[in-house]
C-alpha cells in the first residue's frame, strides 16, 4: 500500500485532494491538470485496493482511505523539505535542532534556500536584511560572528523593532571586545533583550531568525562552516516551528542586565 501511494505522483495527488471532500470527475481532472486517460488507471488501482470509492460520479475516501491519507500527509510533506534540495540537507548538521522539532520539520513548509549572493561577498545577505527591516519584532539566536550584524541589530532597535538576541559565548566575548558601544547602547534599549548561551557543550545552529512574517535558519555543514545558505519560509506554521527553535536556545541561556 505504500509503494502504490508514494510511487506514483498522479495517486499521492489525487489522495491529497480527497483528503478536501468528494469530487468529481471534472473538479479532478481540473484540479490536477493531467488528462483523464493517464489519471483513471490510476484511480482504478486506489479502488482495489479499497482507498476508494466511486459511486453516482463521485470519487470519496473510503474510511480506510481516510485513515491512511491523513496520517501519510506529515510523512509526505516531510520528504517534500528533504527532497527539495536534497545535497544541501545531505550536508548539514541536523544535530542542532532538538528531537521535537526534527519531527515536525514538515512544517517548515514551501521554503525558499538562499544562496550566497557573489555581488555581495562579503556583506550581509540583502534579501535576509530586508526582510528584517521590514519587521516590528525580531528573534536571533547566532553563534557565528559577522562583522556587519553588530550594525544591524542595533539599527533595528532604533528603528523601535522589538529585538531579543541570544548570542554564543564566543560571539558575545567578540561583541563586547570590538564593539563594546553598540552593544552598551543595545543594552540600554527598552524594547531590546541579550542573553548569552554560556559553556554548554552543545552542538548549535549557525543562525535562527523570527519576525513577523518569516522564518530563517542557517545551519553548519558536517565541515563546521557556514556557507552562508539559508533556509527562508514565509508560512504561518514554520514561523510558530522557527519560534520554538529559538526558544530553545533562549531557554538555556543567561539574560544580559
């Protein structure tokens, strides 16, 4: 049975769409845009195997089918986010995100992976800037030093974004070391908050980002480096993921008063 739903796009489709409610033959074909003699073969195998049924000219889940669709949908858009871009998955570190959410990392959802730009080698990436920008509240956690984040943070909590940053013990050391004014005027901001993650032997995520309407995260590959690829998703479900992510490491970490 899993072989005949997940080796075949046109069956796993037309499965997801009944998941919706009975429909017909017409409202199908539509929906799918394949034609109706390469769909029905296909219908025809669902229906032996009873996920089916067909009567008066409308296809239905059967209760079995009902059963199966709904607990194949999380395993599907699961391989979905795997499948998308399977060599940058490949070599990532997984280990950083805690097992909760590795079994939820379906609802990560349509996600976009940022490339780094050539134009701007050495700069922030811009689509990840702007996006922040554009924010009244934003959420990081990072654990690798960018000369040109200090700047941003800061700008932000000017700008009245209600900032919580939470930082690794090397990256706020380097802060405070080469950059000790913005982070003394970063202090000081009601409508900011800095935590430090202190000794803790624990594998991390290069960056994790929340604002209002998008989630990002970059992760380390299996050398250790981050190559400045990030994952990006503007969907409601992965935003309340990427929360949790940086709860997590905010949770464990120390405030700064």
């Amino acid at each position: 049975m899993l072989d005949l739903i997940l080796f075949s796009e046109k069956r796993k489709d037309f499965l997801l769409l009944l998941i919706e409610g009975p429909k017909d033959i017409e409202e199908i074909l539509e929906k799918l845009q394949v034609p109706r003699t390469a769909l029905l073969p296909q219908i025809k195998k669902l229906k032996e195997e009873g996920l089916v049924i067909h009567e008066e000219g409308i296809y239905r889940l059967s209760a079995i089918g009902e059963i199966v669709v709904e607990k194949m949908q999380p395993l599907i858009r699961t391989l979905s986010v795997f499948e998308k871009n399977e060599e940058f998955w490949a070599d990532r570190k997984l280990a950083p995100i805690p097992h909760h959410l590795v079994n939820r990392i379906n609802e990560i959802g349509n996600y976009r992976l940022i490339e780094p730009d050539l134009s701007h080698t050495f700069d922030l990436n811009p689509e990840f800037v702007k996006n922040l920008s554009n924010s009244t509240y934003v959420h990081m956690f990072y654990s690798y030093f960018h000369p040109q984040l200090p700047d941003l943070v800061l700008n932000l909590a000017r700008k009245g974004v209600e900032m919580s940053l939470v930082l690794s013990e090397a990256v706020y050391s380097r802060l405070m070391k080469n950059f000790k004014e913005i982070g003394n005027e970063f202090l000081k901001m009601k409508n900011s908050s800095l935590y430090i993650m202190e000794k803790i032997e624990l594998e991390v995520p290069a960056l994790i980002a929340i604002s209002n309407d998008i989630m990002t995260i970059g992760l380390f590959n299996e050398n250790g480096r981050f190559d400045r690829q990030y994952v990006i998703s503007f969907e409601p479900q992965a935003i309340i993921w990427g929360q949790e992510f940086f709860e997590y490491y905010r949770d464990m970490s120390r405030e700064i008063i």
